[in-house]
C-alpha cells in the first residue's frame, strides 16, 4: 500500500494525478518540485526504501523514446524502449533496477500523451515497423489498476498499426487486455524462471502458475504472447529445472499464439552489481560463480556457455528458431 | 542492539522532558553546546536557535558522540503554523530552507503512517504564517548535516505547534515549552524507535563478516585484501553460513593474499555444487 504520494508542482492539477490521489485517499500528499530532488538524491538507501515505497507523479521530458542497447529486440530493425514508470513493485533479487537507481519510490510520468506523440513522430518516420519496448525500467502492467497507462497505450497504438508495442510483466494484470479487443500489433511478454527460483528470488510475484494460467486466458483471447526467460539462473539441476519449465509452458500455451521467445543469462554492470552486493550482502545469487568481463558481471565464461547451450537446446524443442531470439544486451 | 540515537533541541526547555525520559546525564559542554548522554547510546545536543546553530550542533554531537556510522538522527522541536492546533505533533515529509530555496525529503516509511507536515525554516520567528507551512529555525540546518552523516532515511523531524494565529509565539515561556515537548514524548519515542530500527538493519549490513577480525589479526592483509578478505567471508556467509570454515585453508597459510586465494577456489566449489 501507497502511503506517501509526492507531487511534482508542474502536474499539481493534471486530471490523471488528481484520479490517482482519488484511489490513494489516505496516502500522505507531499509537494515536491522536480522528481529528481527525491529520487536521484545521494545517500539513500534502497533497501529500507522497498519496504515501503513511496509513489512520485512527474511529468517526463524529452527525450522520452530511447533507441534500445544493441540486440535488444524480438526480430524488428528498430528498436526503441520508453520508461512511463521507474521502480516496480516487485522485488526480484536479479533486477538491475536495484542497482541502477539510488531510490526504490515508483517515479509514474504522468504524461503518457507525450510519450504516445512521440511513439508516433517516431514510427511515422520510417518506412515499415518499428518496435517499442515499454517495460524496460518497470512491469508494464503491475501497476496498471493505479496508473491506467496500458489501457491508455493500447487505445493509441490500435492508431498506429506501424507501431508495434511490447508490453512485458511478470504480473497477472490483465484487466485492459481483457476490456478490448487483441491487437496485431501488441505482444504481450511475460518473464518466467523456474519455480524454484521464483520462491528464492522473485519476491512478491505472482507464482508461475499464476502467470501461466494468465498467459493462457489471453492467449484465448487472440492475444499475442511473448515468453522472456531472462535471466537465466544457475543451479545445479538448472537443466532439469528448465526442461520443467518448459514442458509445463509448452502444455499451457498453444504454440499459434507465441509471438517470440527470448532467452538471456544473468548479467549486470560492475557498479550495478557493487550496489546490489552492499544492499543484499547475504545473498547466495550474488556470491555465485560469477566474474567479471568486460564491466560486466555475470556467470563465468565456460558454465554460461554450458547454461545457454542446454537451456537453449531445451527450449528449441518446443518453439521454432525463427521464433527465438537469444539476448545479447 | 538498539542503534545509537542521536537527538537535537534547540532549546533547554525542550530538552527538559526529553533528558528525562531517556535517563540522559548532562557531560561537559561539546563545543560550547550543552550536552547529554545516556544508556543504549542515546546522546542529545542543545544547539540554540538557527539553522548555522543547529548544522554546529549536528556536527559537533556526532564526534562528541563517539561518531557512529549509522546512528537514527532526530530534530524535535517546536513550529508555528497558521492554523493548527497547538500540541499538535507532525512528523516532516519535507523540509525546504526559505534562504536557500533547498529541500530535503525525509522517507517516511513507517506504517501506518504518523502525522505529517511541511516544514519551512525561516531565519526569524515567523508571526504572519502566510503559507501553508510548519514554521521553524533549525530543521532545514539539522537536515543538511544530518544527510551527510547517515542515509535519508535515518535523519528526522518532528515539530510541535507551539503557535498559531489566535496564539502567536509571545506567550510561550520554558514550563509551557516544556509542557508542549512532554506531551509529545510518545510519538517522539515511536519515532525514535522506528528509526533505530531502520539504523540497525544498515549498521548490520555494514558490520564485518564473522570470523573477520580473528583472520586480520592472525595475518597480515594489505589494505586492498582486507577488502577481499570481507567480501570472501560475505559470500561464506551467503553460501553456506552454517559450513564452518575446512581447517586446511588455515593450515600453513602465512599471508592474507594466500588465504583469500584459497578461499576464492573453496567458495567457487561451494557456489558451483549448491
């Protein structure tokens, strides 16, 4: 529960803050000028912080639609990532945020309108598709009965059929998708690791089955589906773990509906990684067989070799390669 | 382990009820402020009016305090307000400095939430109350210092109402300055406790790994494998805190680099086979 609500001056009365202080009617209303003078402060602590955040409304400037990283993509020649909301409710013990921000309060840029502009400027410029990435620094749709911007997202992109959206989560949100019609243009993805490494890592997310079971319904829908097993998680059964995972995937979902699969080892920056060690020096994912390459930290070079291998042989038996795309950012 | 507290008052009569409470002595003045202290490592400071005063005062409470890394840090004073009742009590969501035009955010993480409020401090005592502000003359100084001292989250400000509109500050004398802090001193302790809390999971955190302090004064570690050292004894802990550590990575080893390296290969196995 939200018990503290900070306000940027600049959106004081944009009707989407007053609707979101109408469903938080006891949290605490506090002004604030720029969402950086909270947010990006020095000497803060990220871990007391998760234990209860506090929300941020702001408006976002430009540039608010980035290019992705290299290889980041499902198959499209352009790609580019927006970030409405920075933070997530969930507290996943890999997630990069943790490390990325100095703050765990959820920064929502309220002004989903200029985003949505500047989607279409972009998409509008280039002949053919181009893809936009929407849960890059956040869930798309964990916070979706506080923020609406899925439903708001879905409405624009129905007008922009060169657009093509991926929504990614790890939740089972699925009241906008459920209200309207499946779009061609939309790919609903959601991240799954084993059961196992769900209950030790993936605090406060929805259980697999859950998120299966969710996947299916939209799936009957017409909707389309993506499936991001990122990042992978070593165990030392983590071949028959995921061999699992995959066979109860591939038995709940009917293949028509898979938009792509995608697949990518544990990997963070050193000074991501450094920040999650002092947060969580107990835990055992971070004081695993990693090393470092590159100003990158992830597992050594021979067992994440071993790991992609079987793990990718594994999931080629139940998706064609055209529908599979390795992680390589 | 209570973490160590660390509370300022600008006033003597503030101080009063609070010296009381905790069973604070008073100890030679600390840099020629008044200063108290007592068990649990709870320590106050009395830093007179004004912002510059109060900043001194957190900085001077810190050393004289014994410089603790991650101590709960408290301002408690009295505010006037335009309306609010007098005796009402608020915790800061934020504190901005009418000088400077800065503003701090102190994390308010407590559930359910207390009372909050927007404190603004002004250089002298306000009697207009023209905005919507609690007004006071140290909290935006106390903030400034404080955050350099110990993360947001342990640094925070409790005022009381000492005045308003119908009661401007005229009246106010040290029994009835007093009276006002002592009414408050439950919600003053549940902070005080909330944020100590808060303190002792980040002094946890940062406190050496078992076993730490014996291996550096059995070998010899440069400054750097000291680090190592830490970070080697943290992932033994993450791993497998309830494996003691094999004897054989002691055995015949006389160097800090030697050891590190040992146990760098042990903890691979470890992390690879579990």
């Amino acid at each position: 529960m939200i018990t503290t609500v900070y306000v940027e001056e600049e959106v004081r009365e944009h009707p989407r803050v007053r609707a979101i202080c109408r469903r938080l009617p006891k949290a605490v209303r506090i002004a604030c000028r720029r969402y950086g003078e909270i947010f990006n402060r020095r000497g803060q602590s990220f871990r007391l912080q998760k234990r209860q955040p506090a929300l941020i409304l702001a408006a976002k400037r430009r540039p608010r639609v980035l290019e992705t990283p290299a290889g980041y993509g499902v198959g499209g020649e352009r790609n580019y990532y927006f970030s409405h909301l920075l933070n997530c409710p969930y507290d996943c013990r890999y997630c990069f945020l943790q490390g990325m921000y100095r703050s765990a309060h959820y920064v929502l840029f309220v002004n989903y309108e200029d985003f949505f502009d500047e989607v279409a400027e972009i998409a509008g410029a280039a002949a053919g598709e181009s893809w936009f990435f929407s849960g890059y620094d956040c869930d798309s749709l964990a916070l979706e009965p506080l923020t609406g911007f899925a439903a708001a997202a879905l409405d624009r992109f129905r007008r922009l059929p060169a657009a093509r959206l991926e929504l990614r989560t790890k939740s089972v949100q699925l009241a906008p998708l459920r209200a309207r019609p499946p779009l061609a243009n939309v790919v609903v993805a959601f991240s799954l690791t084993p059961e196992g490494i769900w209950r030790d890592l993936e605090h406060g997310v929805p259980g697999v089955e859950r998120r299966l079971a969710a996947m299916a319904e939209l799936a009957r829908r017409g909707w389309r589906l993506g499936l991001r097993f990122d990042p992978l998680i070593y165990r030392r059964d983590f071949a028959a773990r995921y061999d699992e995972l995959f066979a109860r995937v591939f038995a709940a979902l009917p293949l028509a509906s898979i938009h792509s699969v995608s697949l990518g080892p544990f990997r963070l920056p050193r000074p991501f990684f450094k920040n999650l060690l002092r947060h969580y020096p107990d835990e055992p994912l971070l004081a695993g067989p990693l090393a470092e390459h590159d100003g990158m930290i992830s597992y050594r070079h021979e067992l994440e070799r071993e790991m992609v291998g079987a793990v990718t042989a594994s999931l080629l038996r139940h998706v064609p390669r055209e529908r599979f795309f390795p992680c390589a950012a | 382990m209570a973490a160590p507290l660390r509370l300022l008052v600008a006033l003597p009569a503030e101080a009063r009820p609070i010296v009381a409470h905790y069973r604070l002595e008073r100890q030679a003045d600390a840099g020629g402020f008044p200063f108290y202290r007592g068990d649990g490592d709870v320590a106050l400071i009395v830093s007179g009016p004004g912002k510059l005063a109060a900043a001194a005062a957190v900085a001077t409470l810190h050393l004289a305090a014994g410089a603790a890394p991650h101590a709960a840090w408290l301002d408690v004073g009295l505010a006037g307000h335009r309306h609010r009742p007098v005796g009402e009590a608020v915790v800061a969501g934020r504190v901005c400095d009418r000088g400077s035009g800065e503003c701090w955010y102190p994390p308010q993480l407590w559930r359910p939430p207390p009372a909050t409020g927007e404190v603004l401090t002004v250089e002298e005592v306000e009697r207009r109350y023209d905005g919507p502000w609690f007004y006071d003359m140290e909290a935006s100084g106390f903030c400034a210092a404080a955050s350099r001292l110990a993360s947001l989250e342990l640094v925070q400000v409790l005022k009381i109402v000492s005045d308003n509109r119908r009661r401007p500050p005229a009246g106010l004398d040290k029994h009835r300055v007093a009276a006002l802090v002592e009414a408050r001193l439950g919600e003053i302790d549940a902070l005080a406790r909330a944020t100590r809390a808060l303190a002792a999971e980040l002094g946890r955190l940062a406190a050496p790994p078992p076993m730490y302090d014996e291996l550096v004064a059995t070998l010899r570690f440069t400054a750097s494998e000291r680090r190592q050292l830490r970070r080697q004894l943290r992932r033994w802990q993450a791993l497998a805190a309830s494996t003691p550590l094999p004897p054989e990575l002691l055995a015949g080893c006389r160097r800090g680099g030697e050891l590190n390296r040992r146990l760098d290969a042990w903890l691979d196995h470890l992390a690879v086979a579990s």
